[in-house]
C-alpha cells in the first residue's frame, strides 16, 4: 500500500495543481480584462497562476500528500511548469491542443519539485 498511496498522491498533486493553477490563471485574466488593456490581462493571468500555484501547494500541504518541507520546492516546480505553459500557450494559440496539453506542465513542474525536495532528505519518501 505504500507505494500505491505515494503513487496516489502524486496523481493528486498532479491534477490538484494543474486544475487550481489553471483556473486561477484564467480567473486573474479575466479580471485584468475587466481593467481594460491587454497587458493587464497578460498581467492578471501571471498573477493569478503564481497565486494558484501557491494555493495548490498549500492545499497538498494540508491534505498531507506532500510534507511541510517540500511546500517550497513544489510550489517553485510549479511555478516554473505555469511560465513554460504560458510560453508554449501564447506560440500554439492556433490549434486548442497546444494551450489545452501545455497547462499538463504545471503539474509535472509540481510533480518535479515536490521530488526534488524529497530527495533532500533521507528517508522522506513516505506514505
């Protein structure tokens, strides 16, 4: 079971994290929309993905699928996976597939920091 409780947890940080960072980024897009101009809605969904990336690490945090420990890392890992699917949204916004499969980025970003920060600790690896 330990293995299958890690490996679920990790499913979850996955989708946890895409789903959350995506819709914040979206909700902070709208909301610069609403300001008027076209940086602010650039502006609004950089804002509000960083914020969604925090809420989702937070959120692993509490439902206990990453520990305390790895918040940071997971949340960078994060961050860094919402900057890449920016970048790979803005150049495929011709087709929906590429915006659509480049937010799956967050969750691997998420999914590689929370590894990395376990990999920093001996033993941190747990069920």
């Amino acid at each position: 079971m330990g293995n299958q409780g890690t490996a679920m947890k990790s499913v979850f940080l996955f989708f946890v994290s895409t789903i959350v960072t995506g819709a914040f980024a979206a909700l902070g897009s709208m909301i610069g929309h609403f300001l008027g101009s076209h940086l602010g809605v650039m502006l609004g969904g950089v804002v509000g993905g960083i914020f969604g990336a925090i809420l989702s690490g937070r959120i692993a945090v509490r439902l206990r699928w990453i520990g305390h420990e790895d918040f940071y890392p997971t949340t960078f890992g994060a961050e860094i996976g919402f900057v890449a699917a920016a970048i790979v949204a803005t150049k495929t916004l011709s087709s929906p597939i590429g915006p659509i499969l480049s937010s799956f980025l967050i969750g691997v970003g998420a999914l590689i920091g929370s590894l990395i920060g376990a990999r920093r600790r001996p033993g941190s690896l747990q069920a």
